[in-house]
C-alpha cells in the first residue's frame, strides 16, 4: 500500500483516507462533509485546470478544491 496526498492521486484511482492532516475549521468542514478516516475514496476527474477534483464517496459526487485536498492523506493501492 502507498500513502499518498489526495491532490497526488490520479484519476479513477479508488483508495481509503488515513488522516486529515489539520485541527482548523477547514479540517471540520472536511470531515463534516464525510471525509474521515476510514472512508473508501475514487478520484472522478478534474476540471481542465486541475482545480477543483471530483471524487466519489459514499455513493455520491464531492468536489473539492486542491487547497482541500492537500489536507488529506489517502492510501491506495500500487
């Protein structure tokens, strides 16, 4: 298994989060949107200029945006 930031994850990559990486109000709002550790991820693409990314989770579509995203450490699959 490879750890790897979100932001580094390719599209229709799948993998689980293992951490998020800030205590702040921005880190709430993360895992308030459902993004804890544990959670099984799949990188749905990005926009043409690579900011925002579309993941899908718990059978929904969630953008966020590559600030977000580097706060999130994902463990996938070589």
């Amino acid at each position: 298994m490879l750890k790897l930031n979100m932001r580094q994850m390719r599209d229709n990559q799948s993998g689980v989060i293992k951490a998020i990486r800030t205590n702040s109000e921005l880190g709430q709002r993360i895992r308030d949107m459902g993004l804890v550790p544990g959670t099984p991820i799949k990188i749905q693409g990005r926009a043409p200029l690579y900011d925002p990314v579309a993941l899908r989770v718990m059978g929904f579509t969630l953008t966020l945006r590559n600030s977000e995203a580097d706060f999130i450490d994902v463990e996938v699959d070589e």
